[in-house]
C-alpha cells in the first residue's frame, strides 16, 4: 500500500511511504519527526510510525491562509482516523486537557484507493492522529469473523468504500488517553511493536463500543467537584480492577451519588464503568499472555477470574479470538 500527502502547490511531501501489505511480526518499525517551516504554513508538525501493514502520523497543522491538503491511498486500507481542532490560543499538546474547548471527531473507514483534497481555514490549529492498516493487518487485530464489526467486514468484502460510522463521533477521554499513549511511548525495538499494537487494538475498541451503542455519547455539563470525584473513581478501579467494588461501595467511596457517578463516567470517559472494568482486565491479561508468557490459567486469576473457562470466555467476546490464538498469533 502506498500513502502521500502534500499541500496543494507544495512541491514538499508531507509524508509518502510506500508499506508491504502483509503483516508480519519480522518487519522493523520506523520512525521519522518532520518539522516544516514554510509559507503559509505557521506550524506543521508531524510524527510517523510505519511497520509492515501499518501507517501511523500524528499531525498538528496551521495556516496563515487557506490551504487544501492533497491525500492518496493506493491498496485496500481501512483507516481510523482522528481529527481535533480550535483556535491556537485554546488548543493543548495533550490532547486530554480542556476536552470542552476543542472540536473533534473519529471514525473508521474502508478505503479500497481514494485521492482526495482537504480544506484548511487560516489560523485553526488542526491536530490529526490517523491509522492506515492493510486489511492483512485489520484482521490480524480483530477476526473477520468477529461479531464486532458483522456489517462493515461484508462491505470490505463488497470492495465498497464505507464508514463504520453513518456520521463522526465525538472523541471520548480515553480515546484521547490512549493515542497519548502511542505518541507519548519511549520504549524501542520489540517492546514499542508490542505496546504500539496493543494500544492500537484499545483504540479501535474503543471506537467499536462507542459506534455499537447506536448513540453519540450523552453530553451534559459536569460539575467540577464531581468531576473529581469520577476521576477519583477511576483511580480506584485502576488500582482494583481485579475485584473491583460494586457501583454502590463506589459509590459510597466517593461521595457521588449512584445515578451521577454512572451517568458521568459514562459521559467524560466514554464507557460505563462495568466496560471500564472489563477493558482494564481484558488488556492486562492480553499483555500477561504477551509479554510475560503466562499460561491461560495463570492469567485467569491475576484479572480475578475465578475459572479459566470463564476468562476465555470474556477474552472471546471483547477480541473476536480465544486467547490461545493470540499466543500462537506472536509465536
């Protein structure tokens, strides 16, 4: 698969790279940080990450005029792709702060080749995080025969242009934690593949479980005194995810009533804290198989489950594939 992008009139390249479709654990990761300072760009930032199947840029763009940014895939790709913008004196380097002032959407697309050109508006600052895998490599993340993504597997199959979503979402926190994450990763050689892929992996079920529950994420106002109190309950269910408390002991730990804590975790996280939960066991136990080779019944009882049967269980619902079969995936 072939990916380039420039700015219309530009003779400069933002990116091109040219990937082997195939994934496979045998080819390298490479980096590049490019730094463009040009007219009319007044900041053009890019950080890419490239592997095998795999195209990754993080982008923050702004202008001094209008601009069209002039973008081409050739090959079977399915992208996922994030956009975030605002005004220059609003927008943060963290994507997790001040989630309220910047605009943003996502969603996740078949693309089977597609040229296209992107309007850009003078002094907005634009920070775009996008994903280029080759089918090869969608389907080594998730199973073709996941129930997931039933609908969006037989478009791919049709060849037919589609988006997961009918219109973009808005993102959630912790889609923004977890593309911090990737960006943010120090480690290199074989612990930065397997740490890039699993976040990869979290970030599209993230979008999946947003996209599956038929609905925008809920907004309404949170005050900051529960604010704190739901980031609070965070913390403890990061440090007890293994037996976490019932919603009401959560509850009662916070000082948050039931129908709040629930509505806004749901709201400023973007998943309910029994998803929550699942996430955080499901993602240690993949990690544990991983990266330390334990065996299914050890990990079974270092996420709290009490029989192996019932992890494999869970494991099979939330990745499409037993765990076994992510073992013998990276063997």
């Amino acid at each position: 698969m072939k990916i380039k992008s420039k700015i219309e009139g530009s003779d400069e390249w933002l990116f091109i790279e040219e990937l082997p479709e195939i994934y496979t654990s045998k080819t390298p990761l490479s980096e590049k940080h490019v730094n463009i300072k040009s007219l009319p760009a007044q900041k053009l930032i890019n950080y890419q990450l490239s592997t095998g199947g795999l195209f990754l840029v993080h982008s923050t763009m702004q202008f001094s005029e209008h601009v069209k940014v002039l973008s081409e895939v050739e090959g079977e790709t399915i992208t996922s792709q994030f956009i975030f913008y605002g005004s220059s004196t609003v927008a943060d380097k963290d994507f997790g702060k001040n989630p309220r002032r910047i605009g943003s959407r996502h969603n996740i697309r078949y693309i089977p080749s597609i040229k296209g050109k992107y309007p850009m508006m003078p002094d907005i600052e634009y920070k775009y995080f996008l994903l280029v895998l080759s089918k090869a490599y969608y389907f080594h993340l998730i199973d073709q025969h996941s129930l997931l993504h039933t609908d969006f597997v037989r478009e791919i199959l049709k060849g037919k242009y589609t988006s997961f979503a009918a219109k973009d979402l808005p993102v959630t926190t912790e889609m923004k934690r977890v593309i911090n994450d990737i960006c943010e990763c120090k480690r290199t050689g074989e612990l930065k593949r397997l740490h890039t892929e699993s976040k990869i992996l979290e970030l599209l079920m993230l979008q999946l479980e947003q996209m599956q529950s038929g609905v925008e994420v809920e907004k309404y106002l949170i005050k900051q005194d529960d604010l704190k109190k739901i980031e609070n309950a965070r913390e403890i269910l990061d440090k007890g995810y293994t037996y976490p408390p019932t919603i009401i002991e959560l509850s009662k730990q916070i000082g948050l009533n039931e129908f709040k804590l629930k509505r806004g975790f749901k709201e400023y996280y973007g998943t309910t804290i029994y998803g929550y939960v699942t996430r955080l066991r499901m993602e240690e136990a993949r990690r544990l198989i991983l990266e330390e080779r334990k065996s299914i019944g050890q990990v079974a009882v270092a996420v709290g489950f009490n029989h192996q049967s019932h992890l494999t269980d869970a494991f099979k619902r939330y990745f499409g594939i037993l765990p076994s079969e992510i073992k013998s995936d990276e063997d």
